[in-house]
C-alpha cells in the first residue's frame, strides 16, 4: 500500500511566525511536492493569519519527524489527512 499526505498550516500570526515555519520548511524541501498559501488580501486588510496546504512525497520516513517539528513552532496549528491506497 501507498501513502499520500497532505498537511495543512494555519499561521496564527504571519509577521511572527513566517520565519521559523519558512525555516522548517526549507529544511524539508525534499519531501514537499506541492505548496499553496493563502491569506486574506483586499484594499484595506492584510490578514495576520494564513493557510498552507502541503502534499508530501519523497522519503516517507521524514514525514512524521517534519510534523513535529513544525508542531514545536509556537503559534501555528498543525493537521493531517492520510490517503492509503
């Protein structure tokens, strides 16, 4: 059986958080086949918070250790989706 995961990042606070998490996220680059973030963009409001949806790939034995370490960050929240097909 194979495994696709999608992990999904909210960034409570981008001006504090971006940094560290942009970090972690260089660090696993490898194991990251897609990325896309959102945050609320308009005329008059540039939203502190954001979203980042990631699809991993590569080698699955980093998958769990990546998790974790971007669950350290403070300020963010951290959830999975599993696929096992």
């Amino acid at each position: 059986m194979k495994e696709n995961r999608v992990i999904g990042i909210l960034i409570k606070d981008r001006i504090k958080e971006a940094g560290r998490t942009q970090k972690i996220l260089s660090e696993y680059a490898s194991i990251i086949t897609t990325r896309m973030g959102t945050h609320e963009l308009n005329d008059s409001v540039c939203s502190r918070k954001g979203i980042i949806i990631l699809h991993l790939g590569g080698d699955e034995s980093l998958w769990d250790t990546f998790e974790n370490e971007l669950k350290e960050v403070g300020g963010i929240e951290v959830q999975k989706m599993s696929f096992v097909y």
